[in-house]
C-alpha cells in the first residue's frame, strides 16, 4: 500500500488513453483550459469594474460634489 512507482501511472495512462481516446482526452483539456481561461477573464472584469467604481466615488469625494436626494417614507395598507 506504498506510493506508485512511475510504471504505475504509464499503465494507468495507457488503460485511459485506450478507453476514451487520444481525441476525446485532448478535447476535454482544451475545453477545461478555455473555462479556466473564461475564468480568469470574468475575474479580471469584475476587479476592472469594482475599482472603476470606488474610483468615481473618491473623485466624487474630493471633488466635493454633493448628491441631493430626498427620502419619503414608503406608505402601504398593512392589516394586523
């Protein structure tokens, strides 16, 4: 029940490669390298545009501009 040898993983590699094909697995690797690349580029999108954000409200900030807004309160019939 030790570790395996190299020859090991050969045969292991081998019995795969003849059941699914060499075609098949190089699709799969492809696919899982575009969905991890898909992946990174989502992420990078998502940081560009949380820093586009906290970006323009500091220039909002230290430009001293001021956003006027005015609250009403939300009537409904509420029965109890």
């Amino acid at each position: 029940m030790g570790t395996f040898s190299i020859w090991h993983w050969l045969i292991v590699l081998l019995v795969v490669a003849l059941i699914f094909g060499t075609k098949k697995l190089r699709n799969i690797g492809s696919d899982l390298g575009g969905a991890v690349k898909g992946f990174k580029e989502g992420m990078k999108e998502a940081n560009d545009k949380a820093d586009d954000a906290a970006t323009t409200q500091t220039q909002r900030v230290a430009s001293g501009e001021t956003i006027d807004v005015q609250a009403k309160e939300k009537s409904g019939s509420q029965s109890s």
